[in-house]
C-alpha cells in the first residue's frame, strides 16, 4: 500500500497550467504581495550537464519581457544552510489567477555559468 504523504511539487500559492506565453506555466492560486519569496527553481549539482537540478518552478516558469518576478542566485538557504541555488521573488503584487513570470535567458549546455546571464528586472 502507498503511504499517503503531504508533500507536492509545488507550494500551495502555486499550481501548473495551460500558458498564453508558451506550453505550461506556473500561476498564483492566491495572491502574492511584492517582495514574496516563491521558493527555489534550480538547486546547483556539478554531476549535471548545465550544473544544475531544475525544479518544478524553475521547468515551467515562463520568460516574458516585463515579468513579475526576479531570479536570484544564492548561495544558502536560512532553512537547509549552504546550498547554492536560484530562487524566485516578486518584484511587484501578483494576483490570483496570473502567471508567474521572470525574464530570462535560455541556458546554454555549452556555458556551464549560464547562471550569470540572467537578465534580472529590477
């Protein structure tokens, strides 16, 4: 028998579905003050081609060219200690039922630093 457990791939303020901008998305289920830290999207693992695990918010976070939120290269987490990683923060109120977006650059395989590209909105 499966054990029935609470964990998902996704927060509860945030869910997976049909994208205007492009296949999937990541939208609010709630609405979302600015400055509100929407967790981590890409956890750094050298065993990985580009040098990172891509998480669930970070496989289908969209680009748009005026997001709503930033990426943030950091490298500890107050929770799990040094852990070097990206995470996603509003730069601005987003409200239920709107996708959440970053302005990016597509890594690339043959730029291991692809990290540092991130066009980050301010």
């Amino acid at each position: 028998m499966i054990k029935k457990t609470t964990w998902r791939p996704l927060p509860d303020f945030l869910t997976i579905k049909d994208s205007k901008i492009e296949g999937l998305g990541v939208f609010a289920t709630r609405d979302l003050p600015k400055g509100f830290d929407l967790g981590i999207s890409h956890i750094f693992d050298e065993r990985f081609p580009d040098g990172y695990i891509r998480l669930p918010l970070g496989g289908f976070i969209n680009h748009h060219e005026i997001p709503n939120c930033k990426a943030i290269v950091a490298k500890e987490d107050k929770e799990m200690g040094k852990l070097r990683h990206i995470r996603i923060e509003a730069f601005e109120s987003i409200a239920e039922g709107q996708e959440i977006t970053i302005k990016y650059i597509i890594n690339k395989l043959d730029n291991p630093n692809w990290e540092f590209e991130y066009e980050i909105s301010q």
